[in-house]
C-alpha cells in the first residue's frame, strides 16, 4: 500500500441530517455511540478534532438541546451549518453535496474527514479504528452498516448495551451484530444467497454461516474516512456509488473492512412498505439482476469492492467453515462479474449490427446453461458470427442448437468462441481454422471481440 | 381553492339548479359529462348519484355514489346516503355498514342516529360487542369537529410527524377516534412502520366498515408483512441456530378477508382486485389469480401492470399465445419496461423460439428494472 504513514493528527467529523425522523435517530442513536469510551473521547484525547453538521434551522434547535449534543462539544467544537431543506426530499443527493462540500472546504486544513451518517449506530472502538488506519496510510476506510429494522432493533438494542453517566451507549462489536442479525432488515435478508427472494438494487450479496454469521460481497460500501487526493467531485451519485472514484486515484489505498470484528456499525431503516420491491427469484435471477445493475451502475471502485469478502459474525467461527463459504461467495460473484462482462460484449456486438451472435448468448445466458458455467476472472477473447455465416445455418438449427437436449454440444460450441486470454487479430488467425477475422480487436474493457464469417467448428479447432 | 376547482364549483351549482328547475334530462346529461371527465371528484358524483335515484335510476346511483365515497371516505354524509340507497335497494348489510361509517365519522348526527334506529343497528351492536356506544364513551366527543379538522388538515400539508403527533394526542382522550387512527396510519406509512400501520388500519376497518380504502390498505399491509417476515425468516433459518420470531409466519387468509370485504363495497375497485389478484397468487390459488387479473385489466384498461400480471398468469396457465398478445401490448405502452420484454423472451421460448428469446432478452439489457407495488413477481 503506498501512502503517508505519518500519524494523522487532525480529523474533522461531518454528518448531513435534517428532519424530526433523522435528527431523533442521530441524537438517541448515533450521537450515543459514538460517545462511548472507545470512540470520540478516546479520540480526542490524542488528535485535534472537529465536527461539522449541515442541517435545517429547526433541526439546529432540536440538536443544540440534547444534553448529548452538549456533552460531545465538551470533547470538540462543533460547527453547525444551517442549510435549506424540505424533510426528505432528495436526501441523498442532497447530503452528498454537503459532505462534499466540507470536504473541499477543509482541502487546505489538510484535515482527513470522517463521514458520519447520521442513521448508523458504531460500536465501540470503531473510531480510534479508523483513526490507526489512517495512520496506517489508507486514504479511504470503507464499509456499510448491516441495515436493521428501526422499530425492532431499537429497544433491543437499548437494553443490550451499556449506558454511561453522559447518555451515551456502548456496544461491543460481536453483540451489536447478534442484534443486527436478529432484527435484519429484509433488504439484508432478501439479498441473502439462500432466499427465494431479491430486492431490486442488489448491490451486495450475503452468503450464511450458520452458527451465527454471514459473508458479504457488493459493489457499495460507503466511505467512513476520506483523506481526498483529488478534488474531482463533479460525477458523483452517491456515498457508495462515485465519491471515493472522484477522491482517490490510487485504489490500492483503500481498506476495506473485511471483519466486523475490525468496524462494525448498523445501519437503522424502517422495515418498508416496499416490500414489493422484492421479487422472487432463484440463484441464475440473483446473479443477473446483480449483474445487471453491476453494468448499468457500477464504478472501478465499486467493481474492486465486490472482490472483497466481508465476514460479519457474532459467534466465533472456526476459519475452515468461513474458507468454505467463501470459496462459494468468490464463485457466485465471479459469476455475476462474468456475467456483467458478457452484458458489456453484447452491447458491443450489437453496436457493431450483429443480431444472431448476440442473441445465442444472450439466450444461454438468461436461459440456457451459462451463468453456472462462466466465472472467468481475467481477459477473455470472443469470437462472433457474424449474421450472415449464421444465417446461413438456419433458424431451425439455430433454435435446435440453444436447446436444452444438446447443452453439452452448444457448452463446446461456446468454448470454442470464447477463449481465455487476450488474443489479437494476429494472434487470433491461428486459431481459427478456415474462418476468417472480418472485423478485429474491438474491446469490452479487458474482454476483446473479433467478428468472423463462420462459426467454428470442432475440427477448426483440432487442427489448430 | 384553485381558479379550476372555482369554475368547476359554479357550474355543479348551476346544474343543481337546473335540475332543481325542473330541467332534468339536461342537467343530468351535463353532469355525466363533468363526472367522465374528473370522475375522482366526490361533490360531483354525490350530486350526480342523488340525481340518479330522484330520477329512478337506483342501480346507477349506487354506482355512482361509490366512487364519491372513494373519492372522500372521511365524508360521513356520503356514507348515510349511500345507506339510503341501500336501504331502497334491499340491500340491509351493506346499508348498516355504511351507517355504522358515517356514525364513526360523525357520530352526534340526529339523521344518522334515527336510520340506526330505524333499521335495527341494535343487532348488530350486540354481533360487534361494543359498538356503537363504546367507540366514543361518555365525555369523549369533547373537541371532536375540532380535533378532526386539525388532524386531516395536518395530513393534507403532508407533514407526517405532526400528524402523529397529533393523532397520538387524541388518541390518549379519545382512543377509538377513527380520523386519528386513519391518519396515523397515512403518516406512520410513510415511515413504513409497518406493525403500527396495521394496527391503525385494523381500528379503521372495524369502526368503519364501509371504507373499502383501508380494508383494501390492511389487506396490502398484512400481506407484505407476509412476504417480509417469511423473507426475514429465510435468514434466521440460514444464520441463527435459534428458534427467530420470524419463524412464526402470518396467515393469509386474514389479508385475504380484508380485500373481499374492500371488494364487497367497492367491486369496481381495479387495484383491489389486482392487489387480491397478487395475495392469491402467494396463497397458490392461481386459478382466483388470474380472475381477478381479468376483472383489473378489464376495469382499467390502459393499466399496465394488470395487462402485465395478467400476461403472467396466463402463461402460468399455458396459455401462451394469448399472454404473447397481451404482453406485446404492455411493451407497446411501456417499450422500457424490462420485465415485460423478459416474460416476452420466456413466452417465445416456450414457444420454441430460442433465438427470438435471446434477442428479446438481449433488447432489454439496457433498462433499468420496473419494480412496482403493483406487480406480481
């Protein structure tokens, strides 16, 4: 990991929240976590801090008297910017400007900030965490809190940690992920591999441990530290989804919490009405519709994020059981990132006015045998028929081809058009028997795509 | 008031004297015509509806009348006529819940006192137990118009967390106060509470009957709490080695009782249908599906996703070539919709067309999902 591994000596803390909803959830949840020992008052005993809250002019009111507000601004100062706001109206959007904002604005305090979301409950100890990767050199910390319902867990969650003298509440991280788990969320729950359900923004999938654990892999984690290297803001959709790519041009220094024994937070969430918004679905329909938002959405970082096993527990599991599941987790999300590559071959190809290639792997794709089959980690070379040499085979073979009776024959057919590695038109013309190259070396990030006028056959391929 | 609404006040007016003059046909033939046009206008319908029965058109009044009760379900003079209509037509059970509405409503109405009277509510006081009396006992109807007025105003500025914590506020004099519950219901629905949403929808629908609104709400709510809880409890299963609360899954029948009962006062409700259409569908009875799919695209047909749950359950059913026609007109409405284009794929496939499947497939990588309340996954 490159980086300056100088100690960080000053951090400031910024939080975006307005309305009764978020700014009571910030005051009876988040401020008191993050009072606990382990968190801001050990911080501060060290490091120069500051807060920053954007929030709405009543809003200011409410938080100024909390006693908890009163009790953190013995630790920092705090600075309160009013801003503009209709309760819940384009929350997201909104707040990321203003977290963008004090980011620039700290630019030449060279002040790292640590984003605070005003809906998470931390456990204790995660702040001085984030502080000792800081120093470590990683320029962004990146994790999500496990989504719990607000009205379940709540009251649980009150009963189960302990209180101080000043209001504020300390959980250890394996307790705050029993409860995380009890009362999950049935976002969570639903993105989980072994549910007969998905939601319909799979940006993350759960893989379960039984005994008292799960293991994440997702596209979105939202950054809890930032120490910006660049400034290029303009882009960005969201916390998870575009800030740290505008942020951080070396991604080898960002840390992803892989243990949440290392961070653990929760995030609170009403338990939704949307819960139409989950549909049935099977393994193949989870992969692709992860797939799918994957190639419509996703950033570099939220591409290098899914590669990133995540193990969340409250038990002590041994590390053969935790191996097991991942090596099912790497090939699901392997096959969801295969699957998101072959989505950005058949967009290409059909850019390059193929119908008949593309619409085979397609087909195979939704359909037939190939999400199972393809979890292809690096470059690949696709060779498509062009419409014509199929054509000329006819529809009916064609049909006959994709069908279920002769999958082993279309699998070798497949493999035959679609070879590992990289492959020039050069060095792809041996490979080919009598077919011919029409239209070569076109990309799809690292898969390469060449068109050629008949389709290979096995004996192509045996005399190459 | 807007300019439209203003315009739109005179004229009625104007028509109601017309009629009033003696001017019938006429005035009836131009209030059809306003009531096409804005036909979720509940002053309308009611004029329209008492026009209708003064002149021997019960069934049609009834009709008509329906959908101004829709239309303004907190309206406790809608109810009481429409139990007048009720009553002409025979129609006892219906007129007494609309009665026993209008009395939660507005319950110190002589008029409405009298009809109780009159057609033996007593019954169906000692059926319910405790009704009517015991909804607003003594010395509770204290600031009753007052509390009303504030609370629905609240709802109608949309600000949720004033309206509950007004609704709480009387619901601590006055617990059974059916606005209150109805409006806390709205606004904890936008915190997506879901418990505390059914429990205020489940007061409503007791108190009363005739809101086909929230029989049809609850049955959404018990029916998503359903599908969320055996979501959840999928988890449990899989992670936690203890017994989870999720594991105790909600009956069906419960939601599905609360959608006949929506459907039994507002049979014309397409949504109720489609919704019922859906919880069927979970309860397996695909057969009860695919009627009330039909009934909803047929009641509404330029709505999507009844063409589209509709073009489903026929394919279910294996009838492909008629879910194909079907399926073809939702995508001709919505050429984006990305489930559609996906249900086309696996109808072409069932059909043998493997390659069509694949290019239909392959046309919809580029949109983004379509998730909806309304549709039936």
């Amino acid at each position: 990991m490159a980086g300056n591994k100088l100690p960080v000596e000053q951090f400031e803390i910024v939080t975006v929240l307005w309305g009764a909803r978020f700014v009571d959830r910030f005051l009876s949840m988040t401020l008191a976590t993050i009072l606990a020992p382990g968190n801001i008052p050990a911080l501060a005993n060290d490091r120069r801090l500051s807060y920053r809250i954007f929030t709405g002019e009543n809003d200011e009111r409410r938080l100024r008297a909390s006693p908890l507000f009163q009790r953190l601004e013995q630790f920092l100062p705090v600075n309160i910017s009013v801003i503009s706001t209709r309760p819940d109206d384009g929350k997201y959007r909104s707040a990321i400007q203003h977290y963008i904002q004090a980011m620039q604005d700290t630019r030449l305090a060279l002040a790292p900030t640590i984003l605070l979301q005003p809906d998470a409950i931390w456990a204790d100890g995660a702040l001085m965490r984030i502080a000792e990767l800081a120093d470590a050199g990683y320029a962004a910390i990146m994790t999500d809190g496990l989504r719990v319902i607000a009205e379940h867990f709540m009251p649980a969650f009150e009963d189960a940690s302990l209180k101080g003298a000043d209001g504020s509440l300390s959980i250890r991280p394996r307790a705050l992920m029993e409860l995380a788990m009890d009362f999950i969320h049935p976002y969570e729950a639903s993105v989980t591999w072994n549910s007969k359900f998905i939601h319909d923004v799979p940006f993350r999938l759960h893989w379960p441990v039984p005994g008292g654990g799960i293991v994440t892999q997702g596209f979105c984690y939202n950054p809890i530290y930032l120490a910006p290297e660049k400034y290029d803001f303009g882009s960005v959709k969201a916390m998870d989804h575009g800030l740290v790519d505008a942020a951080i041009t070396n991604l080898d220094r960002v840390y992803y919490c892989q243990d949440s024994d290392d961070v653990a937070l929760v995030s609170i969430d009403e338990e939704g009405y949307s819960g139409a918004n989950y549909k049935r679905a099977d393994r193949r329909q989870k992969i692709l519709t992860a797939a799918s938002w994957a190639y419509r959405e996703a950033t570099p970082e939220n591409l290098l994020a899914a590669t990133k096993p995540v193990r969340r527990h409250f038990a002590e599991i041994d590390e053969a059981k935790w191996r097991r599941v991942e090596r099912v987790s790497r090939a699901s999300m392997g096959a969801v990132l295969t699957s998101r590559k072959i989505f950005l071959v058949l967009s290409l190809m059909k850019r390059q006015g193929l119908t008949l290639a593309p619409a085979m792997l397609a087909y195979l794709l939704y359909q037939g045998p190939l999400t199972g089959w393809l979890r292809i980690p690096g470059p690949m070379t696709v060779f498509a028929p062009a419409d014509a040499a199929l054509e000329a085979l006819g529809r009916a073979r064609l049909n006959d081809l994709l069908s279920s009776e002769n999958k082993a024959e279309v699998l070798d057919m497949l493999a035959m058009h679609m070879r590992p590695g990289h492959l020039t038109v050069d060095q792809a013309a041996g490979h080919l028997g009598a077919a011919k190259i029409i239209k070569g070396d076109l990309e799809a990030e690292d898969w390469t795509l060449h068109i050629i006028d008949q389709p290979l056959v096995a004996s192509a391929l045996e005399r190459t | 008031m807007t300019d439209n609404q203003a315009a739109s006040d005179d004229l009625l007016h104007s028509v109601i004297v017309e009629f009033g003059g003696g001017n019938q046909d006429a005035a009836i033939e131009q209030i059809w015509c306003m009531h096409r046009e804005n036909r979720h206008d509940g002053g309308i319908a009611h004029a329209l509806a008492l026009m209708l029965a003064q002149t021997g058109k019960p069934g049609d009044a009834i009709t008509v009348l329906r959908r101004a009760v829709a239309a303004e379900f907190l309206n406790p003079d809608y109810y009481a006529d429409l139990a007048n209509l009720y009553l002409g037509a025979d129609d006892q059970g219906r007129a007494l819940d609309c009665i026993q509405t209008s009395l939660a409503l507005n319950p110190v109405d002589p008029k409405l006192q009298k009809m109780a009277a009159l057609i033996s509510l007593d019954d169906r006081r000692s059926e319910n137990g405790d009704w009517p009396a015991e909804l607003y006992p003594g010395g509770q109807l204290e600031d009753f118009d007052a509390d009303g007025r504030a609370i629905t105003g609240l709802l109608g500025e949309g600000d949720y967390y004033q309206v509950i914590a007004e609704g709480r506020r009387i619901l601590s004099h006055r617990p059974g106060d059916v606005r209150a519950h109805y409006c806390l219901s709205v606004a904890l629905q936008s915190y997506n509470h879901v418990g505390q949403v059914i429990g205020h929808l489940t007061a409503v629908s007791k108190w009363m009957p005739a809101f086909a609104g929230a029989s049809k709400g609850l049955g959404d709510f018990l029916h998503q709490a359903w599908r969320l809880k055996s979501i959840r409890g999928d988890f449990a299963n899989a992670v936690l080695d203890r017994r989870s609360e999720n594991a105790d899954i909600l009956d069906l029948s419960e939601a599905a009782g609360r959608y006949r009962s929506a459907l039994h006062h507002q049979p014309e409700d397409a949504r109720t249908r489609l919704y019922y259409g859906n919880l069927l569908n979970d309860m397996g009875n695909a057969v009860g599906a695919i009627e009330q799919y039909h009934l909803a695209a047929r009641l509404e047909p330029g709505w999507i996703s009844a063409q589209f749950n509709l073009a489903r359950a026929m394919m279910n059913a294996g009838e492909l070539d008629h879910a194909l026609e079907r399926v073809n007109q939702v995508i001709g409405m919505e050429p984006e919709f990305r489930e559609a284009i996906g249900l086309k794929a696996k109808l072409l496939a069932l059909k043998g067309d493997l390659v069509g499947a694949g290019m239909t497939h392959q046309a919809a990588i580029e949109f983004a999902p379509k998730f909806s309340t309304e549709v039936y996954f």
